[in-house]
C-alpha cells in the first residue's frame, strides 16, 4: 500500500526543516491531539493514539537537509514513512510525505483511512513549523 501527502510551503530553508525533522524529539508536537503515549529511544521513538496500538518507529535513513526514513521496527507489519524536503530558496522549503506498507489486502483495507488521516496531521503540523 502506498500513500502520499499533499506537498505543502514552509517558511524555512530546507536545512532547518531537516534539522528539526530529524530530532526525533520534533515529532512528539506533529502528533495528532489524541496522543497517549510518546517516548524516545536512541534512534526510535514510540507512539500511542487512543484507540490505536502502539507504534515503535526506527531512523532508518538520513539525507541531509532532503529526506528523513522512518521505518516500523516490527516486522510483522513492515512499513517506512518518507519525508522529503525540497528548497524553494533560502527562507523556504517544501515538505512531502509517502508511506509504503507491505500488508494484505483485509488489513490495508482497515488502516487505509486512519493512516492517511494520521499523514495529513502530521503534514499539517509541518506545515505549521
């Protein structure tokens, strides 16, 4: 399964945008507003929304100031999260996100909303930086 969020404008250079991004600490405010749970681990951190199992997401690659992979650290249900960041000049940027799941066709099915719910938040809250 493939999804994609919108391409949206920051107002901040593509280095900025990276720097932020890849504090994994960053993503504990792109949340959506019914988080639960959110901690960090080394090169990880887990997340919890109400109503949804928990999820533990692992730095898997790193472009600077262009493209941050998150990765599941479980293998049962293996995924990435893309971020890419373009430079429009030197004060702003454009920020994509795509996330690809290998899942069957049930599950897909169910977590396809939800998902793209959670990309577009968290889009939004980029956008927001």
């Amino acid at each position: 399964m493939k999804l994609e969020s919108r391409k949206v404008g920051v107002s901040k250079s593509a280095s900025s945008v990276y720097t932020t991004l890849e504090n994994l600490a960053s993503y504990e405010g792109l949340m959506p507003e019914s988080i639960e749970k959110f901690e960090i681990d080394g090169d990880s951190f887990i997340f919890g929304l109400k109503g949804m199992p928990e999820i533990r997401l692992v730095l898997k690659e790193k472009t600077p100031s262009s493209k941050i992979v998150l990765g599941a650290a479980s293998s049962k249900m293996p995924f990435t999260l893309e971020v890419v960041i373009d430079e429009v000049n030197e004060q702003s940027s454009e920020v994509q996100m795509f996330f690809e799941g290998t899942f069957n066709p049930m599950v897909s099915m169910m977590v396809k909303k939800p998902l793209t719910k959670f990309i577009e938040t968290l889009i939004d809250n980029i956008e927001k930086l």
